[in-house]
C-alpha cells in the first residue's frame, strides 16, 4: 500500500446514548485477521455504522459502502478500494446491532462462514470470528470510533522504534503509558502475565528516559544464587568476605547514571525486598564489608508476574509508576500482526524459512503465507504464556508445514471445533458473578470463560450492568 493510496478521514459523529460523542464511544466494528490476496489488509477496520452499507469490491459507488480504515492515534485513513476479482461489488451488508454487534448478511457468491457453517445471515458480537470463504478473516472488536492523539511514528502493522507491535486501543494505550513513565524519574513497577513483554516495555522506557546515554544493567531476581543475594545487588569490597575476593560494585553500583531493570521482583525474599527501601528512597545502600554507606544515582524498573499483593506492602509503596503489560486476550486483533513480525524476524536469520514462506514470485521477501485454519485457530486460541506461546505454535507450524503456506498444526486443531453458543447476559445472576469473581480473585480473562460469555467484553458489560466493575481487575 502506497502512501498515494490513503486519504485521512476525519469522521463526524453525533452523540450517542450515554451522551458521548459517537468519534469518543466505542462500538462494535470488524478488524481484518486475514486476507488470501491482500495481507497488506491485515489491521485495517471496518468501522460500521447504524445505517446498512455494503462492503465488496470496487467500493466507490454512491450508495452506503463499509470502507476499510487504517486507525491511527487522531485519525482514520480511508486506504484504497478493494480489486480482488473474487469479491462481488455488494458482498456484505453490514449493520451495526447497538452494543451486541455487528449484523452481517452475506449477498456475494463466495459464502460467509460462522464457526466453520456456511450462513447468509448472522449477528457477530465482539470476540467472535467470521470468514469470507478463502478470501477475508474479519475480527468482531469493540473500538472508539477515533482513537486518542499520540505520537505515531512506524509504519501501519510494523514495529515500532522500540519493538512494540500491534494497532489496537490496547496497544496505542500501553505506548502512552510507556511515555509517560519514561518522561519521569520516578521508579516503575510493571505487571502482566509471564510472555506479554514485559522487559521489551521496560527497555522502552529507558531508552525514552533521560537516562538513555547509559547502558540498562538487567537481571532476572529469579536467578541471583541463595545466600549470594546481597552480594550480587550490593556488591562487596575486597578480600571480603573471603580473602582474595575482589571489589564488585554490585548491580546497583553498575546501574549508577542508568536504568536498573530487576526482573521476577516478586522472587527476591521478603527480607531481600525489605533491603531494597533505602535504595529506592534514597539511592544509599551499602556493600558487603564496607563500613561507609554509598549513594547511587539510579532509577528502578521491576517487573513482576505475580500479584503485587506478593510484594511486601512497603516495597510496593516505593513505584508511584504502574504499568500493566495485557495479555494477548485483552488485544486480539494484534494477534495476527505479531504473528507476521516473529515470522519476518526468524527468516532474517534463517533462510530456509524466509524461502519457503516469505518470498514470491520473485524471490523478493513478501509478506508471510498464513493458511486461513492456522490464522483462525491463532486469533482464538486461548494463551497462557502470550506472545512466548505464539512463537513457539509458529515454530510448530514452521516443522509441521509440508508446503510454502504455514499450515494448522496438532496443537490448535482443538480449536477449530465448534464451541457451545455464549450464554445471554440476562440469564447470569448477580451471585453467579460475585462467586465467580471470588474464586479468581478478580480476574476478568478467567471469570469471563467460566461464565460461559463470549468475550471480555461481554463481562464488561454484564459487570457495567450489575455494578460491579470495581470488583475485578
């Protein structure tokens, strides 16, 4: 997609319900997750409206048309119309369904499927998935209909300058955050999941912090050795404590001037974390077997898997900065993005790969070849360990695959199968939530699937409804 193929859009809304502006409320809209011809498409939305419109091929008619948006911070760019000759010129209504979802009638020869079904006719509601057959994947998310101004940087789909990929609300969200924390001396604390980037996060922060002009002194808390602890944070003088032991300034004596990012924070014991409080207030601490304290000029960037319940309450009060990392479930639509990214980035090195699945016709390296079973089984799989699993299905699919097209492996066949229908919110009682929620100690990607709801953010209406937002995470 060239550059003269986009046109910025500045779209004009009215108000809605809860008295918002449409441009600030966020509805249901579909997000492209895969594209047989097309895979520049994959990212770009189709922000749908009240009154039916027609998505097909060649969409500049005058009648209502469901345009593909590039949403970027401010703005939508209208990018160019669709030409793929399988595509009837009125292949969908579309129609947006309040706040359930999207209504879909299929008018074009080549079927639209639900759940591997042929239908003519569904209502997608956010977290569901619908195929045109071999042609479009399309995403049912929820979205502002702009989202906020940022800087806005990279290229659409690709990294950015510090390896963060993804296009979604979350993610635009989790770069805010990132900036924010990175203009401030206060030390930071960062959650999430194990696998979501946690340390791609903190490196960012440290490169857009003041700091930058110095190397980041990393490590993981999980790995320093028993009883060797306060050696490896403080450091010791010589010949202690043992003769012949020379001075090691500690990883806090490294991180002077700089950035020290302490990984598995919640690993280090109680007493360990306890140390840690001076530090962190002041920058004193001191080595083993020196008899002066010693001050260093630094920040601390922690990050844990855990609970920040599992800190010590003290220590935790020491990172006025809190940033979440989400999971792969709380910004779906990504998935396939970060999918292409890991792809691209094995080929450089390996190129094997990079022959059999990225290049085209002409030997030049084209964008990843994604089957449409591998693609969907991606974006519905349930994650444990998030991006780290991603990678490791798609070295799976990389050994498995027999052809140039990344084929559907063993592991996500499960997922192809036909899931029960998501229950109806009003048949979910306000104890069935509260249980719920207790037994997961709040934890919305867990409750949501036990309730039997179809997304997240089916929960996030159900709790809305119920007044009980402020019981989850």
């Amino acid at each position: 997609m060239t550059p003269g193929n986009t046109v910025t859009v500045t779209l004009d809304g009215g108000d809605s319900d809860d008295g918002r502006s449409d441009l600030e409320a966020a509805r249901p809209c579909l997000v492209v997750t895969w594209a047989d011809k097309d895979a520049e498409r994959v990212g770009e939305v189709l922000l749908v409206e009240r009154q039916a419109a027609f998505f097909g091929r060649d969409s500049e008619a005058a009648e209502p048309r469901a345009l593909l948006f590039r949403q970027r911070p401010g703005v939508n760019e209208k990018t160019s119309v669709l030409r793929n000759p399988f595509l009837s010129r009125r292949h969908l209504e579309l129609k947006l369904a309040g706040d359930e979802g999207v209504s879909i009638t299929c008018l074009g020869k080549r079927p639209l499927l639900v759940k591997g079904s042929e239908v003519e006719h569904a209502l997608v509601r956010p977290g569901e998935l619908v195929e045109l057959r071999g042609l479009y994947q399309l995403l049912c998310v929820t979205r502002p209909r702009r989202l906020p101004l940022a800087a806005c940087a990279h290229d659409f789909g690709m990294p950015d300058a510090d390896g963060l990929v993804g296009e979604s609300p979350v993610a635009w969200e989790l770069r805010r955050q990132i900036a924010f924390a990175a203009e401030r001396a206060a030390h930071v604390l960062i959650t999430g999941p194990s696998g979501t980037g946690k340390e791609l996060v903190a490196l960012a922060i440290h490169r857009g912090s003041n700091r930058r002009g110095r190397e980041l002194i990393a490590r993981s808390a999980a790995t320093l050795p028993a009883g060797l602890i306060d050696a490896e944070l403080f450091g010791n003088i010589a010949n202690y404590p043992n003769v012949g032991m020379p001075e090691r300034p500690g990883l806090l004596g490294k991180a002077d001037g700089s950035t020290l990012f302490l990984d598995e924070l919640g690993e280090l014991p109680a007493e360990l974390q306890a140390h840690l409080l001076r530090v962190l207030d002041a920058g004193e601490y001191q080595r083993l077997g020196d008899a002066r304290p010693r001050v260093a000029d630094l920040r601390l960037v922690a990050a844990t898997n855990r609970a920040i319940s599992a800190l010590k309450l003290d220590l935790a009060a020491r990172f006025p900065l809190r940033i979440e990392v989400p999971g792969l479930a709380d910004r779906v639509e990504d998935i396939p993005l970060v999918a292409r990214h890991i792809l691209r980035r094995i080929a450089v090195s390996d190129a094997a790969v990079a022959r059999r699945f990225l290049h085209d016709a002409g030997g030049q390296l084209g964008p990843p070849r994604f089957s449409a079973e591998l693609m969907r089984a991606l974006v519905l799989h349930d994650y444990t360990t998030h991006v780290r699993e991603l990678e490791a299905l798609l070295w799976r699919s990389i050994q498995t695959s027999t052809g140039e097209v990344l084929e559907l492996t063993r592991e996500l066949s499960p997922e192809l199968r036909e899931s029960p229908p998501p229950r109806p919110l009003q048949s979910i009682t306000l104890e069935e939530v509260r249980a719920s929620l207790e037994r997961h100690a709040g934890v919305k990607d867990k409750v949501w699937r036990e309730l039997g709801l179809s997304s997240r953010h089916a929960l996030h209406r159900l709790l809305k409804k119920l007044g009980l937002e402020s019981e989850a995470d």
